[in-house]
C-alpha cells in the first residue's frame, strides 16, 4: 500500500483483521480469508487495489498458518491409543472457504492413515458446522449410525450442535477459548477424552 501513498501500522491492520475475524466466525461462520482481505479494503477506503493478489495472499496466509500451527503433543499418541484400541476414527472440520486447502493441509500430517473418513463441511456439503450433515455424512462414510458414534471437538459453537442434534455422544475439549454449549462431557485434553471413551 506504500506504492499507493497509503500508510497503516501493523497494529492497526492486526486490529482490523481480528474484528473482521470475530465478525465472521462468530456471527456469519464464513471463512473465507479472501473476503478479510477485501472486507479490510473497503474499510480502508483502498477496494480500488483488488485484484489477483487477493487470493495470493489467501494461500500465503494458510501456508504460513500451516508452518505456524503444530499438532497438540497429545495428538499422535491419543489417535493411536484409540485405533489400537478398536475405535474407528474420522474427522470433520470446516472448509478453508479455498476450495480444496483444508483437505491438502490434512493429507498432510501424520495422524492422515489413521482415518477411515474425512468430512470438509462446506465442500463434501452445503454448509459448515454446525449444520447436521457433515455430521450425519462422517457417520455414513464409517458405515455407522450416528447415535453409536462419540465426537471429539473443541468449539462448543460449532461442535456440541451439529453433534448432539443428530444424536452423537459429544465431548469438548475444553483448552482455552470460547465457553458456553453444553456437551455430554468435558475433558481437558485429546487424552483425557481418550481416558473417557476407554471407561465407557
């Protein structure tokens, strides 16, 4: 923005961002990082300067947020205790709001072979959580019915509302972040769920 003669500090750029951020998953659920970009635009007066770079700048995002962002360290060690175990696992996760970006980070890491389904809500269906049916369509890729599944998550505005209304087990995983909902059980980490469901 300088080659235009415009000047904003980081702060205020972070600042912006964060509210456009909390906006958007908060209230809208959109996820779409090509849309921050032109949100803070035009609220900068600068929607004048779009252009390709926009969706450039999108895919350097999240490859930056790959880079920055490491699996719990309880991660691989839970997954395995639970495969050995006999569960059969799958995953749902929201859509990058880029097509196709949220299932090439998956294939990604180490816990991808562990999985027998993979759901991208918002592009395997309509909507992203908590819309039933990416819950619904997890369930029918492990060939199970929902009531005899258990859900794992740790967004109790997304997670406990699309698992409990199709009748799933749900446990949150209650590190630090948004509160509220009310799940069938809280645990504090991955293992901690793990020690729950080896009790059941």
């Amino acid at each position: 923005m300088r080659k235009e003669g415009v000047r904003y500090s980081e702060a205020t750029l972070f600042r912006k961002l964060r509210l456009i951020d909390l906006e958007m998953h908060g209230r809208k659920f959109l996820y779409n990082r090509d849309v921050w970009w032109e949100t803070l635009l035009k609220q900068l007066d600068l929607s004048n300067l779009k252009g390709p770079w926009i969706h450039e700048t999108t895919l350097r995002y999240w490859k930056t947020y790959a880079r920055a962002s490491p699996l719990f360290n309880d991660t691989m060690s839970t997954i395995l205790r639970l495969k050995n175990a006999g569960f059969r696992l799958g995953m749902v996760s929201d859509s990058d709001g880029t097509l196709g970006m949220k299932m090439k980070r998956i294939r990604r890491q180490p816990f991808l072979k562990s999985l027998e389904a993979i759901v991208v809500a918002g592009e395997d269906t309509p909507n992203v959580k908590p819309s039933r049916r990416p819950f619904t369509l997890v369930a029918e890729r492990l060939g199970l019915r929902p009531w005899n599944c258990v859900y794992i998550g740790d967004n109790p505005h997304t997670d406990i509302e699309g698992a409990k209304g199709v009748g799933m087990m749900m446990i949150l995983v209650k590190r630090r972040g948004p509160k509220g909902g009310h799940p069938d059980h809280l645990a504090r980490s991955l293992s901690d769920a793990a020690k729950l469901l080896m009790r059941n």
